[in-house]
C-alpha cells in the first residue's frame, strides 16, 4: 500500500462476524485515470457453524473505499462509470463465492451515513451440501465529500429451494436484511 490508496473503510459489524480477508488492489483504469480500491470482507462465522461442514453458507459484507488518482469531483457521468464497475464487480464476487444464476433484480436510491447510495439487488442461488439455497444480494455505491468513493454490500441466504435443512435451522432473510443494511448504511 502506498500514500496514494484508500484506508480500509470503517466498517461496524455485529458480534459474531469476522474479518476474513483485506485487500488493495488496482480495479481499473480508463483514459488517464486509476483506480484504487481497499476492501475488507466480514463473514458470519454463527451462521457458518450453524451448518454442519465446511461448505456453510457463509454470509459476507465487504466495503471498498476507491481512489481516484488523478483525483476527480463526482459527477453524474463519474457517479454512473463507478456504480456501473462496482456492479459488474459484485456480480463477479458473487460467482466467485460460488452462487449461479446471478440476476440484477432492482435499482433505487438507499441512504447512508453520509449522503445517498444507488442500491443494487440481485437474484441468485447456491448448492450447499446437496441443498440448494435462494440467495440475495445487494451493493451499494456512493461519493464520498472527499472525492473517493464507498462500494459496500454482502449476501445472504433466504430460503430453501430443493434438499433437506435449512442451514441448521438459521435463516432468517428479514433479520439478514436489515442487519446488512444497517452495517452499509455506516459505513465511513
């Protein structure tokens, strides 16, 4: 990490959930532009040791703090080429973490700690141990006063879609709604 890159965002989690994994990284660069992004990702280790094997379900938030270098004002046309990377990035993740059938279901404004976000829901699932699991996810994209940008989001498990279990009796989809959009809601 240089003086250049973003801190880690500031990210408030319940008890129960652990950082897993932090990271800087180039994510893309258009024109003469960089861009930067540190994130953090937490995972719900009851939700994890609920089920039963290492292949639980494990509900995640992440939140990236992005850099701009050289540094730019928001604006519409930066706001849109942003939310747009950030979308196409956690669509990705989602894949990566093992989830198919990844669809963008909805987009709408969402207010956060320090202005308004574009939200973003998405549609997928995941087989875990032979049960095959609906998921949700959402991200959300907002400017920061300072220039940099906040991308924060996570996922979670909502319902049974065919097998047995229902991850050792442990979701709760309205409860893991809201916890998530209270922990992006503050992120800093």
């Amino acid at each position: 990490m240089t003086d250049a890159d973003p801190p880690a965002p500031r990210v408030d989690v319940p008890d129960g959930w652990v950082a897993t994994e932090t990271t800087t990284e180039r994510v893309f660069s258009v024109s003469k532009v960089t861009v930067t992004a540190t994130t953090v990702v937490y995972e719900d280790e009851r939700l994890r040791q609920g089920a039963s094997g290492e292949t639980a379900f494990r509900r995640f938030v992440f939140a990236s703090r992005l850099r701009l270098r050289p540094s730019a004002n928001p604006s519409k046309p930066l706001n849109k080429l942003v939310a747009s990377r950030a979308k196409t990035g956690f669509a990705d993740r989602l894949r990566e973490r093992g989830m198919g059938d990844v669809e963008e279901r909805e987009t709408r404004r969402f207010r956060v700690s320090d202005g308004e976000a574009t939200l973003v829901g998405y549609d997928a699932t995941c087989t875990v141990e032979g049960t095959r699991l609906a998921v949700d996810g959402w991200v959300a994209v907002w400017p920061r006063d300072d220039g940099d940008y906040v991308v924060a989001g996570g996922a979670y498990p909502t319902r049974v879609l065919e097998g047995d279990g229902d991850e050792g009796g442990a979701l709760e989809p309205g409860r893991f709604r809201d916890e998530l959009f209270s922990i992006v809601r503050d992120v800093h």
